[in-house]
C-alpha cells in the first residue's frame, strides 16, 4: 500500500482501497473458517478517544488482538491534547513505545497533526471532517450484497457530515454514482464536495445534491442515513430536530428505492429519529454486517499500514 497513515480517503489511491478490501475479505473467511494470521505479531497500537465509542473502540482492540499484537485505551480525558500537552509532543511520544496510533479526535486537524509529527502510522477513527474506517467497512459491505461497485447509485439521506464525506470521497474513487438528499444548509463541506467532483471526474461516478430525500431516493442501490446530531453539535439538538424532521427513513420512503436495495447506518442509531424501526430492523437493512466489517475492513488497513 501507498499511504502511510489512513487521515482521510483521499489519502487512498484506488489501488490501496482495493487492497484493504480484498485483505479484509480473505482475513474475514479465512477467521470463519477458524484461521488467524499473526500478522501484527508483538506490535502495539495507541487509541486516543476524545469522544464515545462502541463499535470503533472494540473492533480495534479486538482486531489487534486476532493479529497477534496489543492495542492500549487512552479514554477521554486521559491525554487532553492540546491543553496538557501539545499534540507533536504526544505524537514524539507515543511514537518511542507504540507502532501505530488510533485517534478519534472533535477537530480534524488534530487526527491530521498526530499524522504530522508521528513517523509512524496514524488512523483517523472519526474526526469532525471524517470517519474513513467506516467508509472503508461499508463498501466491503455493499461489495458483498450487490457485487460490482461500478455503477451502483448511493443516496445518503441527511447531514452532510463527516460520515457522508468519506463516503461521498470514496464513492468518486471507485465509481459509485452519490445523492446527498439533505436539508438546505446542511450539505456537505465544500472543499471536500469540490474534491470528490475532481475524483469522480476520473472515475466517471455523479455527484448530485437534492433537498427532496423522495427524490434523492429514487432508484438507489444502496440508502445510507446517519444521526442528525453528530458528537459535538450537542447544542444545536432543538435546531436539528425541526429541521431535519421530513428526512426520516422509513418504509415509506425506502419505497422509492430499488426494490433489492440495501440500507446502510453507521450506528448508534437513534430510532424514530433519522431511521424507523421498521426500516433498520427490516429485510433491506444490513446495519449489522456494517458493524461486523469495521473488524475485517480496519484489520487489513492496520496490517497494510504496520506491518513489515
Ligand atoms: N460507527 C461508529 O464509529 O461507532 P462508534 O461511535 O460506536 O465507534
Ligand atoms: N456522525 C456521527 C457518527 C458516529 C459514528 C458523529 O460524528 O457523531
């Protein structure tokens, strides 16, 4: 693999995303048919959360684990980048004991910054701007319900946020065709939407954003949604609430998909909100083959990036 620290998508090459996906398929069959592969043997990964985690913070450290190697917890709280200590300080740090580092941080820049002064590699487990690893599971996941990736359309219904912009980044890479159907002033960052029109450029996928989630919906593969109250907009809830109301998935909505389309969210969902019951609890959803394949998909990034 090219890169050196996984920070954002465009950090991939269209090689090294194909590679992560096809690493992560072979690591899940082969640990199904009860074979792991040390790959990571003796090696230690630092994970800073400056946020909650359920499923980025044990699929982590359980993944280490299945390569052989060790992964250590620094919770929120515990390091304060920034206030106790500069973040190249704890990057110069980190760097003397550990050989990878995990951060889940609020601003961007700091994921970036670790990556900055660490010479060894740095995955970004969600910042404000992105969340790549989630990216990197759910087109393992489409890849495995609908096949081919060329060609598909993906309508993301709700706030451009930092989910919808990794999504929206390796769309363009691979050729997959990107709705974001969401409510006015709530699009996606403009230096990253500017991005993936450059990347879809080459790859021949659309980009479109409509303010009709019916609309947007029409004819989808696959229907992603995500909260409408991401960590740190904590106290713009009331706002979101009004404004996001209309841009629930439900079935009715979900209707005017295609008919085998899937539904993706990246959890924690917050039901009766962004998805309805009946919708993430139905036929279509494949919520917890997302879940399942940040293990697979972040196994083969940490192997690529820290192993050798
Ligand atoms: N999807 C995701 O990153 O989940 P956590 O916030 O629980 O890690
Ligand atoms: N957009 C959400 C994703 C959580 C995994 C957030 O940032 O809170």
């Amino acid at each position: 693999m090219n890169a050196r620290d996984l920070i954002s998508i465009a950090d991939l090459s269209a090689g090294d995303i194909e590679e992560i996906l096809a690493l992560a398929a072979k690591l899940k069959s082969d640990r199904k048919a009860g074979r792991d592969h040390p790959l990571l043997r003796g090696k230690s990964l630092a994970m800073i959360f400056e946020k909650p985690s359920l499923r980025t913070r044990v699929t982590f450290e359980v993944g280490m684990q299945q390569l052989g190697g060790h992964a250590v917890y620094l919770a929120p709280g515990d390091i304060r980048m920034g206030e106790r200590e500069s973040v190249a300080d704890v990057a110069r740090n980190l760097e003397r004991w550990v050989d990878g580092i995990m951060a889940r941080t609020f601003a961007h820049n700091t994921v970036a910054g670790l990556a900055e002064y660490a010479t060894i590699p740095v995955i970004n487990g969600l910042s404000d701007l992105e969340h790549p690893c989630q990216a990197l599971a759910d087109f393992l996941t489409i890849r495995e319900h609908k096949g081919e990736l060329q060609g598909l359309k993906m309508t993301f219904v709700g706030d451009g946020n930092n989910v919808a912009h990794s999504l929206v980044l390796l769309a363009a890479k691979v050729g997959v065709d990107f709705t974001l159907a969401c409510p006015e002033g709530f699009e996606a960052d403009a230096g990253v939407w500017e991005l993936a029109g450059r990347l879809a450029a080459d790859s021949g996928a659309s980009l479109e954003v409509v303010a009709d989630p019916a609309e947007g919906v029409r004819n989808a593969d696959v229907v992603y949604t995500d909260v409408w109250v991401s960590m740190g907009q904590e106290e713009e809830t009331a706002k979101r609430m009004e404004v996001f109301r209309s841009f629930q998935v439900d079935s009715r909505l979900l209707g005017n998909a295609k008919r085998d389309a899937i539904v993706l969210h990246c959890l924690p969902a917050h039901r009766g909100l962004e998805i309805a019951d009946e919708v993430i609890d139905g036929r279509q959803s494949v919520v917890l083959d997302e879940a399942e394949n940040r293990l697979h998909a972040q196994k083969a990034a940490l192997t690529l990036l820290m192993a050798g």
